[in-house]
C-alpha cells in the first residue's frame, strides 16, 4: 500500500543548512527526517527545501529559487499528497528584493493559493495547504557574515510578518501558524534554525500534521 506523503516546501532551514558548519545538518537532526521519525512508516515525508529560496521573488544573483515557478511541479511529481506545508519568507526580507514585510507576506499567500490549485491530493483534488511562518530574524544577523548579503532591515520585516500573514490567509480560508511562538534562530546567523531548533521544529509539525489529518480546525491563537 502507498504511503502517504507531506511535502514540505521551504529554504535552507528545511533544507537544513547548519550555521555553524556551512554544510548540511544529517538526516538525525533536520527537522524534515525527525518528522518521519514521529509519523511512522505510513507517511513519506518528502523534503523539497532549497537554499535561498523565496515565494515570488525573482533573484538577479541566483536562478530557480522562486518558489511560485516551482511549486506545481514540485506537488504534481509527488502526487498524490496528503499535504504540503509551506515555510518561507525568511530570503523575501532581503534588501535588493525592495519588499516590505506586507508584500511579502502578500507573496507567500499568492504562493499558498496556487498550491492549493493544483490537483496534487488524493483522487485528483486540490492540493491541501499549510503555511507555517519562519521564526523572526535577529537584530544581530548584520554582524553574521551573511549580513552584508542580506542588507538592512531584514529582522524589521520578518517581525512583522506573522502578523501580516495570519489576517491574508484568513481571508483565504488557509490554515497558519508562526512557528516563532515557540522556536527561536539559533545564535551565529540568527537566521537558520541549529540542532534544537530543528527538533522543536519537528515536534510543531508532528502536532500540526496530525491536528489536520484528524479534520480538526486549526487555530493559530492555540497553545499547540
């Protein structure tokens, strides 16, 4: 019998990228594996994280990281799927993008609405969609050696995000939650989960997918 997937859709911190390293966390510590860990063999959880990805944004530097080019491929290879979790915006707060943290979160629910269009789910249906905001920026990334990439007022921006994000999706009737209630970035880029980061990380999501699939409305205002 074929299992049943979760596609999780995001950038280096779904990838995994360990700050302190340059490389790759293993599969014991991203989030993404430990979330399998905790489902069990009836799940395949498929991780489509990519460095420097963002939700609408076109990268003068880098090619192939707008996720909204991406995502309809992306499900479509997968189908079906149970469901796909969304986490961006963390790359959208750079300065050469000239987005405010509105627009972004504009972005991000413009990408959550074309992923629930796809057919994707079982039988053919539309895909079914969860947006999960990244923990904030720290004040203190400027002095990391990605600070200078970045440009200013990156942190500004991905602290009002949630907030910008939970009023768009509600119109659009997609479950949100802001994964910064209860996880922090870690303490060299202060933009990528570490170690602990990536296991609270997982712990959320087991919460959240399991939440979903019992047909419970989720409530971002809840203690999950």
């Amino acid at each position: 019998m074929d299992r049943k997937r979760i596609v999780c859709f995001g950038d280096s911190n779904t990838w995994g990228y360990d700050a302190g390293t340059g490389g790759r966390f293993p599969d014991g510590v991203r989030w993404t594996a430990l979330l399998q860990e905790l489902l069990g063999s009836e799940w395949e959880v498929i991780s489509e994280g990519l460095s420097g990805r963002t939700a609408v944004c076109d990268d003068p530097l880098f090619e192939g990281l707008k996720g909204l080019d991406y995502i309809h491929p992306c499900l479509m290879s997968h189908s079906p799927a149970e469901l796909a979790i969304i986490m961006l915006g963390t790359n959208d707060t750079k300065e050469r993008f000239s987005f405010t943290s509105m627009n972004i979160a504009q972005g991000i629910a413009r990408l959550a609405v074309k992923a629930r269009s796809v057919k994707a789910g079982p039988g053919g249906t539309g895909t079914k969609v969860i947006v999960v905001c990244p923990p904030e920026i720290g004040e203190r990334y400027v002095d990391s050696e990605i600070g200078a990439a970045m440009g200013k007022g990156c942190d500004a921006k991905s602290r009002e995000l949630a907030g910008n994000l939970s009023g768009l999706l509600e119109l659009e009737g997609i479950p949100f939650f802001d994964s910064g209630k209860k996880i922090g970035m870690n303490r060299i880029d202060y933009m990528h989960l570490d170690a602990e980061g990536h296991k609270k990380m997982a712990d959320l999501m087991g919460k959240l997918v399991l939440k979903m699939i019992s047909g419970d409305n989720l409530n971002n205002k809840e203690d999950i």
